[in-house]
C-alpha cells in the first residue's frame, strides 16, 4: 500500500499558538513581582506553617507553574498554579491525589490545602499547597539519551543497559498495575464533597478537551462535559468521536490544505463518529474474562509519563506528579501498551513513523517481561494475604487497604497489552483521544481494519470511502469543505461567542 499521508499529526492553528505564547508571556511578566512572591509565600505558610528561610523561584512545566518555600529545618512546601487554561476543576485532581494515595502503594506528594481562583489571594487561580518531594531528577532523565541538549526533546537512550531499563521500565509497570485494579462503575472524574468522601461524580477533563479551548477558542461549554458521568465505552467513545469533528469545524487557520484534504478530514471523522455510535470502536473482552468491556472502568491518567515521575539518587521512584488529566475511563485504556516507552511519540520520530513502530516493538517486549514480574509479585502478596487471613504486608507496613484487596484479572495484564499491541486497539484508543494525530491514524491504520473488506483504498484518503456517508452527510459535507476552504483565505483569530458556536455545531453534527 502506498500512503497517502506525508505527515502524522494535523498542524494547530498558527495565529492562536503565536497568541498564546503572548499571553503567557505576559503572565509571566505579571507574576514576577514581589508583591506576588509575598503573597504566594503567606498563602503556603497559611496551610504549612513553619519557620520559612527561602522562596525558590517558580518552576513552569507545560500546564503549571510550582513555587516552591523553604523551611528552616530543610523540608519545603510548594503552591502549584496553572499558568494555561484555569478553568480546570483542581479538585478533581485533589481527589484522585487523595485517593491513590489511600488505595495504592504509589507515592504522591501529600496536600495541605486547595482553592478555587475566588479563594486565592494571589489573584493567580487555583491552587493546591502540597508537599515537596526531594528528588535528583525526573524519570525521564534517567532513561534518555545523555547526548542530547538540555533543551531537546528526551529520547529513550538508544544504548541503555538492558538491566538498567528493566529497573526503571519495572517501576513504571508496577504503577499501571495498581492502577488497574482500581474499578468504577462509570465514567467520570473522581470528586470529593464537603465531607471529604470521594466518588465518581465529576465530569472527566482531558489533555483534548484542553487543547480544543487553547487551540480553537471554543467556548467550553459545548464539549462533553454535560452529563458528568458516562454509563457506557460507546458513550464516551461516541462523545470523543464528535470532539474530532468540533476540532476540525472550530480550527479557523492552518485546519486543511486544500478542498480534497478537507474532505479526507471531513469523511474520516464522519465515519469513526458511526464507527463509536455503532459500538464497533469497544473491543471485544480478554480471551478468559467474561465482563463486558463496554461497562468496567479503571482509573487512567494520560499524563502519566516519565518526565511526571520524580526518583532519588539511585533511580527509584519517589513520587508521582500531575494529575490533573487522571479521570475514570474505559478499561481498554488501561489495558494498552504506554505510549511513553521511547519517551517521545512518532510524530516526528527520526526515519518516520515505520522506524518509531520498529524501535517501540523492541521496548515493548522489555517492558511486558518486567509487567509480568510485578504481576507475579501481586499475585504473591494476594496469596500470602489469604494465607494470613489478614493485610497484604510490604514495604510501607500498614498498606492501605486498596492495595491490600488489590486483585489481577482472569488474563494477566501483560498478556492483554501485548492483545492490544497486536490487534492495534492501542492505536484505534490513541486515535480517540487526539484530535491533531486522528488523521493519520485513522487513514494508515483504521480505515483497513474497519472499511477494508468492502473496498480497497490504496491512496488512503476519501475517495474509496465517499459512497459510504448518507446523502445527507455528503450534502453536508460540500457546505463544510466550502466553509473551510473561506477560512483558509483569511487568516485570522476566531472568537467564538457561546451560542454562536452552539448553533454552528448544530450545523455539521449530522
């Protein structure tokens, strides 16, 4: 087959990217005073008091901003910001912080104290006041290549010692697989109420959902948020398939190339929104489970990644970071390989996507065997639990009671992520949850499996799949592309109004 496609992920708006780096320029300028340094200082103090010595200057990751404050007796404290998007509910992410530390063994920074925008003297948003974790370097330090700058993009060391990446890989696998014991009845973000009790109540926020406010201006009222909670896979799938659709409408700049690559985009998203609604894109349950796959969630955390885990001198993880796109998903999602293993995705992978796919097969096979090893260390600690007729015991003595009942399903993780591998259910997942690289994905390896049987596409594009969309959608369609074709011939910075956007959505939702 000859592709089509020359590149693996869609172009973001350039105009509304170049805004941005203003803005948080200027937020930057705005918050590098001292009146804010006293004031964000005070506001640690308030719920970690102490006898404070220094305040370090903030540290900016991707989303957040962190001050950290000193204390005399050399223990620090630190209040967290976000420095992009603070509409985000922080106490979605103080709940699931709170509750994998009461139901795992997996080290996260202890909370102090949290607030809405209004709460915060400092007038930078919300906020979360929590424990800082001594460290030497993140994970992703200690797995990339050393020849690389400190301001290149980590890659996995081509050279590691095998040994040295079984540890570090082992650390990680044990993590995803506490993780995935951690069951809910539905889809959603976990929330605490004014009682402190948690449950599955908020609406989940994701890495997508973000970018769909950053990057198109849309008001964030007329994503999925609403219900709160999904009951089934096909719901939420559905819900993500009509994203990609609200992506590609809302994206004013830089969204298509010509009229053709609108129709590709168009068809590919009309065609996995049937593909959701129908049921198709929930995979079928492991070999030996019998539970519906389309009911069963796990708690999943796409930003868990190496560079959001914190390790000591020797490389053993002391702390988990970021959680604030953690939410209760699909099972499948847990139950795919990690995308992370060569810490850098294929989009601009050095020789193509081919040689990415060839270099993760290599890793992948590592990280499955130490899986297993932590699998058979669970399974040990259940049996010598029934044994006692008492608590699991480990390293941490009285673990808490999650993962003291933590239990394996009938097919051991590690033989459904390599199920996932190989049926390419990690890729159709991947496509879900990413507006900018579902083209790609969607054309190079979803279209076959899918559409293949009913006609063969060898340039992997719309024209071998026009006959399927309804007359109502291809009439549809020449209007959007039309519309798309009038946005590229004039480029500007697109502020939409809510029921303005409300009422454009209505229009190709068909």
């Amino acid at each position: 087959m000859t592709p089509k496609w020359g590149y693996t992920v869609m172009d973001k708006d350039d105009l509304v990217w170049e805004k941005l780096e203003d803005d948080l320029e200027k937020w930057e300028l705005s918050v590098n005073k001292a009146v804010i340094y006293r004031g964000v200082a005070a506001l640690i103090l308030k719920y970690r008091p102490g006898e404070a010595v220094e305040l370090h200057m903030p540290i900016k990751g991707g989303y957040n901003a962190f001050y950290r404050l000193e204390y005399k007796d050399g223990s620090s404290a630190g209040m967290r910001i976000p420095c992009k998007v603070p509409r985000r509910e922080i106490r979605y992410e103080v709940a699931t912080m709170k509750y994998v530390a009461a139901n795992t063994t997996i080290p996260v920074p202890k909370i102090y104290g949290w607030g809405t925008a209004e709460e915060n003297p400092t007038g930078l948003g919300p906020f979360m006041i929590i424990e800082y974790i001594e460290h030497s370097r993140t994970l992703s330090d200690a797995l990339k290549d050393p020849t690389l700058g400190p301001k290149e993009e980590p890659v996995l060391d081509p050279n590691i010692d095998e040994q040295k990446l079984s540890f570090l890989y082992g650390q990680m696998a044990n993590i995803l697989l506490q993780l995935s014991t951690l069951t809910f009845p539905q889809i959603s973000s976990l929330d605490q109420d004014s009682n402190g009790n948690i449950s599955v109540s908020g609406h989940p926020i994701t890495m997508n959902m973000n970018n769909l406010i950053e990057h198109t201006n849309i008001p964030p009222s007329i994503l999925p948020i609403h219900p709160h909670n999904y009951a089934s896979t096909t719901a939420w799938y559905s819900a993500l398939a009509d994203m990609h659709l609200t992506q590609l409408t809302f994206q004013h700049n830089d969204a298509i190339a010509d009229d053709d690559d609108a129709r590709d985009k168009y068809i590919a998203r009309q065609l996995f929104r049937r593909l959701a609604h129908e049921g198709r894109l929930s995979p079928p349950p492991p070999s030996t489970d019998a539970t519906d796959p389309s009911s069963e969630f796990r708690l999943f955390s796409e930003d868990l990644r190496p560079s959001n885990v914190l390790v000591d001198a020797d490389d053993r993880i002391v702390s988990v970071i970021d959680w604030e796109f953690a939410y209760v998903a699909p099972a499948q999602y847990s139950r795919d390989p990690p995308w992370w293993l060569l810490l850098k995705m294929g989009d601009y992978w050095p020789g193509g996507h081919e040689a990415f796919v060839e270099a993760y097969g290599v890793r992948l096979e590592t990280f499955l065997r130490v899986l297993e090893v932590e699998e058979g260390k669970m399974r040990e600690a259940d049996e010598a639990k029934k044994r006692e007729g008492g608590e699991t015991k480990t390293d941490d003595e009285d673990v808490v009671n999650g993962i003291a009942s933590l239990s394996l399903s009938t097919t051991p993780l590690s033989q459904q992520m390599c199920q996932s591998y190989t049926s390419n259910t990690w890729l159709t997942n991947l496509a879900t949850r990413d507006s900018w690289t579902f083209d790609f994905l969607f054309w190079r390896y979803l279209d076959e499996q899918f559409f293949g049987d009913e006609k063969e596409n060898e340039e992997q594009d719309y024209h071998a799949r026009l006959d399927l969309l309804t007359e109502r959608e291809r009439e549809a369609m020449e209007e959007f592309v039309l519309a798309k074709v009038r946005d590229s011939e004039e480029r500007v910075v697109v502020e939409w109004g809510e029921e303005e956007a409300k009422a454009r959505l209505a229009e190709v939702m068909v």
